[in-house]
C-alpha cells in the first residue's frame, strides 16, 4: 500500500497490486518453524519487495485476479475463511503509538523473559540452579519455547529463537547482543546443561490476557531448597513501558560498526539525520554515507 501511495496509484490499480502481491506470494510458516534458516531474516523483505513490485506493475497497467481473497481458490477458500484485521490499539492512538522497541537482537516475545532473568541474576547461583521455570502465553511457547530443536539450536537464525538459548546465554553472560550469536558462542556445551534446566509451559491465563498484556513468570529453584519467582505483563520498550531517545540512540551506537573516529562521525551524522526523517524529502542523502563505512 506504501509503495502504490507512492507511485500515485488509482483505487482500481491499488486493488490489482494487492491481488498482485497477494496470489502469487501466499508464504508458509516453515520459515519459522524448527531449525531455522537464514530465510528467517529475509522474509519480510521479501515480502516488501514483492509489494513493491505488485505496486509497479499495476501502475503500468497489470492486472491481477479481481477475488484474490473471497474467490474460488481464493485465500479464504485456501487457508482460513473470512477474517477481520485487528490491531491492538490503545483507544485514541494511532498505530505508530503502539510500536514496541526491542531491546536485545532476539524474538520479540523472548525481551519479558529475558528482562526478567537478568533483574534475578545476582541472586541465584549458576552452579546451584536445579531448574528453572517459565509461565508464558501461547505465541511464546508455540513460537520459541516448545520444539527440540530450540533446545540445540545450530544457527544464529534459530538461537535468536530459543527461549532456553536466550536465558541460559543471558545467565551466564549478563546480557544478549550480537556477540551471543557467533557459531562459538551458540556451540559452547556449557551451555547445554542449563538449557536442560529450562522447562516452557503455556499458562492458560496469560494466553487469555494476550496481547493486551504480555505475561511472563520465571521461578529459579536451587538445590539447596531455596526458590525465587518474579513476573512482568511488559518488556522493556514495549509502548506501555517505552524507552527514552537516549535508549533508543544507545541501542543504534551499539549495532553499527563504528570503525574509529572517522566512522563514528560518520554513524553520529547518519543518526541525527534519522531523527529528522520525517522533514527529509529525499532519502538518498540519509542513507548515502553508510556506504562510506
């Protein structure tokens, strides 16, 4: 829709790049689904590319399927019967006011459980952990906390999809950036014991309560007897809880690669124009110094 606004699409060729974008295009959730794969990472571009080229052809005249969703062998028919888009919006927002922040490089419903294990870290042993438990709701569990393969995750695109990953690097390490997802790191077996330690379990109560709330509750119990339990209904970032401009420009200094001096100012000037992208009538001079780096 973005890119047909753009192109100054007519309402009938704003139908066909739907139809166009929608029938050739209908993906599978094997992209993150068991043992994931770099696809992981490219499917929402993917998915904009293929907008955006829907959007071109109609604009010169390509036209698609006029019942892309209630027709015969349509996607109603294909996967799931008429449906109704419903956002989770804050009466009187809009929908930007609503973005959440992550603030590690990990699945979005792993950022409550792992704000949780690291406010309990400094009051739990490593070595006298017997287990840990984890409340949560459906998407979490089905998404990152139920399949083997979470359990012994072999690339980066399934790690950052693994609850039982996620927490055992963020007990041991302290915290979860790009560095927890190196071959090295995500191979360590010391690592594999802890994570054996982890057990996931839908709570039916936080499912029910999802997505107003994102409830999480972690319980650490110890061999010697003693047991601690906290829980959170929001990350950190999420917009009921969201963070101020100097989180958000920590978080951007930490993902770029710097490279000394020269590059700093460099990432310095490409973030300070960022937060004026709303006034920029023209992209290219933004983007154009990454390629400096």
């Amino acid at each position: 829709m973005a890119a047909g606004k753009l192109l100054g699409l007519t309402r009938d060729q704003l139908g066909h790049a739907v139809s166009l974008a929608v029938t050739p295009h209908v993906p599978t959730r094997q992209t993150r689904v068991g043992e994931l794969s770099m696809w992981k990472g490219c499917a929402t571009a993917g998915a904009a590319r293929n907008g955006t080229f829907a959007a071109l052809l109609a604009s010169r005249g390509m036209t698609g399927p006029p019942e892309p969703y209630e027709g015969g062998d349509g996607i109603w028919e294909r996967i799931t019967g008429p449906f109704e888009l419903k956002l989770p919006v804050q009466p009187g927002a809009f929908v930007l006011e609503n973005v959440c922040t992550k603030t590690r490089p990990a699945e979005y419903n792993s950022q409550g459980p792992l704000d949780l294990i690291l406010d309990m870290r400094d009051r739990v042993d490593l070595d006298d952990i017997e287990r840990i438990d984890v409340e949560t709701y459906w998407l979490t569990y089905s998404e990152i906390g139920s399949e083997p393969a979470k359990w012994d995750p072999q690339t980066r695109e399934t790690a950052d999809h693994s609850l039982p990953y996620l927490l055992a690097v963020a007990l041991v390490d302290g915290e979860i950036d790009l560095q927890s997802f190196t071959l090295e790191r995500i191979s360590d077996p010391r690592l594999r014991p802890l994570m054996n330690r982890i057990h996931i379990t839908e709570n039916k109560d936080f499912s029910q309560r999802f997505p107003a709330e994102l409830m999480c509750r972690i319980s650490i119990r110890s061999q010697s007897g003693g047991t601690i339990t906290e829980d959170r209904a929001y990350p950190r970032g999420h917009a009921r809880d969201p963070w101020g401009d100097a989180e958000v420009n920590r978080k951007f200094d930490g993902l770029v690669d710097l490279r000394g001096q020269a590059g700093a100012a460099i990432c310095r000037g490409v973030r300070e124009a960022l937060w004026e992208f709303d006034a920029v009538s023209n992209v290219s001079p933004v983007l154009q110094p990454l390629g400096e780096l």
